[in-house]
C-alpha cells in the first residue's frame, strides 16, 4: 500500500493515509529537523558560552518535550 488520499464528495483532498513505516520514517526527519533548528536558533544566541555535547542534548530534549 502506497499513499493514499481521502476527498470530499467535490474531489477535493482532505486527508492522507500512509503506511506506518512511511509514517515513523517522516517522524524521524522531522525531529532531525527540529533538533537543527534548536542548534541554529542556540547558535544565534552564542555569547561565548560553551556548553558539553551532552548537555546540548538535554537542553534540546527539554525543548522538545515543552514543545509537545
């Protein structure tokens, strides 16, 4: 099973059914994505303050869960 569209009774698109592992794979990207954007959006706010790989993680996955 591929894409599939759902429509209105004018033909219209209104909806998408996508098989699950389709589905898990455009989650993934999208939290990649967010996680680049988190970095460019600390990167803009660099004042000289360095913190560990590890503690960018956290702050990221703290983000993300207020984002929810």
């Amino acid at each position: 099973m591929e894409t599939q569209f759902l429509t209105d009774e004018k033909g219209n698109r209104t909806a998408v059914v996508l098989p699950i592992k389709k589905y898990n794979k455009l989650i993934e990207k999208l939290e990649d994505l967010e996680d680049v954007r988190l970095y460019d959006e600390a990167k803009k706010e660099d004042d000289g303050y360095r913190i560990s790989i590890d503690e960018a993680f956290k702050i990221i996955e703290e983000k993300r869960k207020l984002a929810k």
